[in-house]
C-alpha cells in the first residue's frame, strides 16, 4: 500500500488514506495518514475474533493448572492496584477484559465493589465460579447506569478491540464525573519497537505487533488523540517496560535458540531502556473525562481537544489537582 492510497478505515479518525508500515504474509500494518495511529488493515472479521479469544484456540488455556502463569496475574494485579491506589482508593470499579478476574478478585479484596466483563465465556465462568461478578460479552453487555462507576480498568485491552472509540466512549459514559479510566496498551513508537522495526524485513522477526490479537498500535501521542476524541480531557502516562521474557522467551528457550538469543542480545537493552527516556514499549495511562455533554458527541473526525491538563509527552506527570499524587517514571 502506498502513500495515499485507500484501505480499511481507521478506527479512530474515519479516514481511508494509510500508508504501510509492516506485513507478513498475511497481515498488514499502516498508518492514518490523518492522524497517524497504526492499525491492522485487515483484521479478523466478527465470528474470527471470537474464535480467537476462546479455550479452543488455546488462548488463556495457561490460567487451568499453570501455577507459574496464575501467580504471574496475580503480581500484576497488585502492581496495577498500586498505581491505581495513586488516585482512587475505592469506590465501584468494572474491569473490561478481566479474563478469569484476577484484577476483579485483587480489587475486591482491596475494598473495590468490583465486577468485570469478558468476551471468553469460559474464562467468564471460571471468574463467576470464584465468585465474582463478571458478565460475559463485552461493554456494551454491561448493564449499568451512566455516570455509575468511580473505576474503569482496561489491561492490555484497548488494542484487541474492532472499535476503540467505540468502547472509550461508552467507558466515559458510565464514569462518574470524578471517575478515573485506567488502562495499559503496547506503545509502538517505543524506543525497541521502532528500532526492530528498522530490521524486521532482513531478520524476518518482529515481536510488537502480534496480529491479528492486536488490531490497533497505539502511541503516546495516537491514545491520547483517541481519548479526547472520546470525551476525555485529562490524560496522564507512564512508559514502562514489557516483561523482558514476553519479548524474548525464557532463558531456556534462548539459550537453545541462538538466533533468539543474537536478538535479545541486540535489543532487549533497548527495551530496559526505553521508559528511562520516554520510550518504554508499554504505556499505563490515565484518563480523567471531560465535561458530561462531551462525552455524548460522536467526536470520530473531529479534531481533538487541543489544551490537556497533563501532556503525554511530559517527562514528570503529577496528578491534576494533586500534587502528592504522581505516576513516577
């Protein structure tokens, strides 16, 4: 695809004019040339997307009896309750995505009336099995009054979903007007994404994308465009890092592999080193929203709200409002 030319639309401005950025056999990455974000242009259909996120194509199939992966979600659960603790520390929460509810189950232990909502209906089950309330289907199954929730978390989710503005907008109609929306999602304009990437043809490797699980490749910049256009007006973001061994494998399989290894070799110092100078290949950001009337605007096409209280690109984020509370990077 050239420069200009028409494919998919984008799923965040509406435009039809990409560029490429990436492919492989099968799938295909560009670029908006209206507002830049990268997105898969063309992704699995409908009845596709839910094959994939089921126990038959073996996804979350790890989460049965591997305790090292349980263990795993449950760490993270505990580090994404810490930041989340920065700003809200109870209230009602509605974790979209939650899988078999892990987060669900750390949060309500935390004091969170906490309830989530997964597309996979087995891993739903398994969550209502452990006795939480978890909806299977996706936001737009969620019965909820507007303005009803203090807490909305997205881990790693706003990049599977076809319509992002879509499920942002909705998030923002069910926050309370002091509500926060927490979310996670890969950072393609990382400083190991976008060095991979200069290779990725002549090694024939590059980890990042993951198609056709993720159908949007976010940036600091392309996620704060995509909130605001949602209703959002306050945004804040910390770059981290993505578990080296997700990136890389485990060091057994590297030590087996040597062209893996040659790889992590060469870049995982980049990806240590990405959030130490803005790059990290994973971003945690918050979202505060706007004024309620924004949110009841389709604002796909229109231009984002241009004076954010907190910059994505600021290198030390305080919290709006609130000085002792920071996302530290």
């Amino acid at each position: 695809m050239s420069q200009g030319s028409t494919f998919l639309s984008c799923p965040i401005c509406g435009a039809h004019a990409a560029e490429d950025v990436w492919q492989d056999d099968v799938w295909q990455l560009v670029r908006c040339a209206d507002c830049s974000v990268v997105y898969l242009a063309n992704p699995p259909n409908e009845e596709e997307l839910a094959a994939l996120y089921s126990f038959e194509s073996g996804f979350h199939t790890e989460l049965l009896d591997q305790s090292a992966a349980i263990e795993d979600a449950d760490r993270t659960a505990q580090q994404h309750l810490a930041e989340l603790a920065k700003i809200v520390t109870g209230g009602s929460l509605l974790d979209i995505g939650c899988s078999t509810g892990r987060f669900v189950a750390a949060a309500k232990q935390a004091g969170f009336e906490a309830q989530g909502v997964e597309l996979n209906p087995d891993t739903a089950e398994i969550a209502r099995g452990s006795g939480l309330n978890v909806t299977t289907g996706t936001l737009a199954d969620v019965q909820a009054e507007q303005r009803s929730f203090d807490a909305i978390t997205m881990w790693d989710i706003v990049e599977h979903v076809p319509d992002p503005i879509d499920v942002l907008s909705r998030a923002r109609e069910l926050l309370s007007d002091e509500g926060w929306l927490w979310l996670t999602t890969p950072n393609i304009d990382g400083l190991f994404p976008q060095t991979s990437l200069r290779v990725a043809n002549t090694v024939g490797k590059w980890p990042h994308p993951e198609p056709p699980y993720h159908l949007t490749q976010f940036s600091a910049q392309t996620i704060t465009d995509a909130l605001q256009r949602s209703g959002f007006d306050q945004v804040v973001i910390k770059h981290q890092c993505i578990p080296l061994s997700y990136s890389f494998g485990s060091a057994m399989k590297m030590l087996t592999d040597p062209r893996r290894l040659a790889y992590a070799a060469a870049f995982a110092p980049l990806a240590f080193l990405g959030p130490h100078v803005h790059r990290g290949d994973t971003l945690m950001v918050a979202a505060k929203p706007g004024p309620a009337e924004v949110g009841a605007i389709d604002l796909r096409k229109q231009e984002p709200v241009a004076d954010l209280t907190e910059s994505a690109t600021t290198p030390h984020l305080e919290m709006p409002g609130s000085p002792s509370r920071s996302l530290q990077q």
